[in-house]
C-alpha cells in the first residue's frame, strides 16, 4: 500500500461497515498506513436488537472490532453511530432511540451522531429532545464524542438564509455540549449506483467559516462515488465524509464477477436480493425491469442471507474470495485518502 502523507487539506473518511470484509479492509488500512478512519454504524446496520450487518448485535459487533483491533494492534479507527434518532429504522418510540444509546455506550463507541430530523414534535420539542438525548450521551460517558445535524441529505442545494438558522441552532448546542461534527447537505445525494448530486462549493464554504469560527468540524453524508478532483475540491473546506453504500455495491459486484468467472449460478441470491426490495429507495432514472442493477444497488442488505453464504462457500473453493474484496475495498479508501 503507498504510504499517505499528511496534509492538513486532506478530508477525513468514515465509512459505513456493511461487511466483516469491509470492517477488515478498514483496519488493515489505517494499520498499514499510519491513517486515521471511523466506521459509521447506522441502527439497521447494527443495533441492540440486531441489524443487516452479519445479523450482529452491537456487543457481537464489538467483539468483531475488538479482534480487529488485535490483528491489527497499529490501526487507529473510531467507532461512531450514524444517524441515531427516532424513525430511522421505522420505530419512532425514543425509548429505542435510547437503548441504541446506552448500548453504543455500554460497548465502547467513541462518537453518537444525534439526529432527530423524524422526531413528530415542533422544531422547539425537537431541539429540547435532541438536548436531552445529548446529556443522556453524556451522562453515561462524559468524553463521548457527539455529531449533531438533523436534517437528513436530499441533495438539495441550500441557500445563505440557511447559515444565519444553522447558526442559531449551533449555539443552542454549544451552550450545553461540545460537538465534533455538524452535518451539512453540501448538495450530494446517491442514486443507484452513482453520485447524482452536485456539490455547492460557495455554499459550503460559507458554513465552513462560520463553522470553523465556532470550533466545529464540518461533515459531509453520502459521499459515495466521488472522483479524485471532487475530493480535492473539498479540501480545506470539509473536514470529513462518509461513505457507505458505494462499498456494499463494490462488494456485491465483486461476488458477481466471480461468480461469472467460475460458473457458479446466481440466480437464488439475485431473487431474494430483488424480492426484499431495498433497492426501491435508490432508484433514479432505470426502472424495476433491470433486476440485476436493482441487485447490484441492493445486495448488501442480504450477505447474511443463506444464498448468499452459498455463493461465498463456492468461491472459496476457487480463490481467496475474502482477501479479493479486502483488497479492492482498500483501493477504494486509498483514492479518497491518498493526494
């Protein structure tokens, strides 16, 4: 792997963990190369009660981290939970919410990112329950780290007026907590397998001064599938970005290829991928006829499922099939990492 140099311009990475394979990569990466990553669990991915990610609980989760942490003793990754707040996972009771909390918690994450854009309430009671989440954090771990933002990224291309409201809810959070990251939509939105958004650089640029001269990091969602000149574009400007469904379609289309390669059928595991319908949210321009692309878009959801598993099990009879997706999810945190 090229060593990374530093370069304060250059943009933190967080990346969604939608495989043991790409939790692996993550930590055998910031391992290897000295580079500093976080992995942003989100409450479908990995919850108290079980996610899509290998059907784990957080502790199970954990414990996945925790060997991780062991092989790869150099690594220096910062777990963190992404958007945890109510609805995100269709339950709106904030008891969830907070379960999720005292959990993440309880197992030792490092960063919460409170976020109660789907609160049913006034924009008052949201921020009031937003706080009181905030303290629970704290409360229970006094060096926790907190990312606030709660709107969730449509890709809309907001306006200055925006700043001076951004601004005022910022103090308010100030005024109890010091945050780590606020989110902002720069303009950026995933669909199917592609960036289709586009990123407002004057904009963003304004919320980063006012950002910066309140102390806050400046983070940017659904940065998938960003081009060498769009990541340096954020330079100085964003502080850090997630990444996430880019790496379960990059892994999904690995075991694809193989497949092709080897003979090896695909089409119980393309079925149960087309069949749980996740890809409907990440549709743009192609329609439900293209059942393979809508099982590119969706496959991650399903690498616990048995059909899957049977395809992994053929593989690795053929090839190192886990050390081919460790080594091409690396090359995708190298081109956002490396100048």
């Amino acid at each position: 792997m090229i060593p990374v140099k530093n370069n304060k311009n250059l943009v933190s990475l967080a990346l969604g963990p939608m495989s043991p394979e790409i939790i692996e990569a993550v930590f055998r990466y910031s391992h290897f190369n000295r580079k500093p990553l976080m992995l942003i669990a989100s409450k479908n991915q990995v919850d108290y009660s079980g996610g899509y990610v290998n059907n784990w609980t957080t502790k199970e989760y954990m414990e996945f981290v925790g060997e991780m942490k062991n092989q790869n003793p150099n690594a220096e990754v910062k777990i963190c939970r992404d958007h945890c707040g109510p609805g995100f996972n269709g339950n709106y009771d904030i008891t969830d919410t907070y379960s999720t909390i005292e959990d993440d918690i309880k197992n030792g994450f490092d960063l919460i990112h409170i976020d109660f854009c789907h609160f049913k309430g006034t924009n008052g009671e949201r921020l009031e329950a937003t706080k009181k989440a905030i303290l629970h954090c704290m409360d229970l771990k006094p060096t926790i780290q907190i990312e606030i933002g709660t709107d969730e990224n449509t890709g809309t291309n907001y306006s200055l007026p925006n700043i001076a409201e951004w601004e005022r809810e910022i103090d308010f959070f100030k005024s109890f907590c010091d945050p780590e990251f606020y989110v902002v939509q720069t303009g950026t939105v995933i669909k199917e397998i592609n960036q289709a958004g586009s990123f407002n650089k004057p904009f963003v640029e304004s919320v980063s001064r006012m950002l910066k001269s309140k102390g806050l990091k400046l983070k940017e969602h659904n940065a998938d599938y960003l081009t060498k000149d769009e990541i340096k574009l954020r330079g100085g400007i964003v502080d850090a970005v997630n990444i996430a469904p880019q790496l379960g379609v990059i892994q999904t289309q690995i075991v694809i290829a193989k497949c092709l390669v080897y003979g090896i059928p695909l089409d119980d595991f393309l079925e149960k991928v087309y069949q749980g319908g996740k890809w409907k949210k990440w549709m743009n321009k192609n329609t439900p006829d293209n059942k393979m692309l809508c099982s590119i878009i969706a496959g991650h959801y399903h690498f616990a499922s048995p059909e899957y598993a049977l395809l992994i099990e053929e593989l690795a009879k053929r090839e190192d099939i886990k050390e081919s997706i460790i080594s091409i999810i690396s090359d995708v945190i190298n081109h956002y990492v490396q100048e």
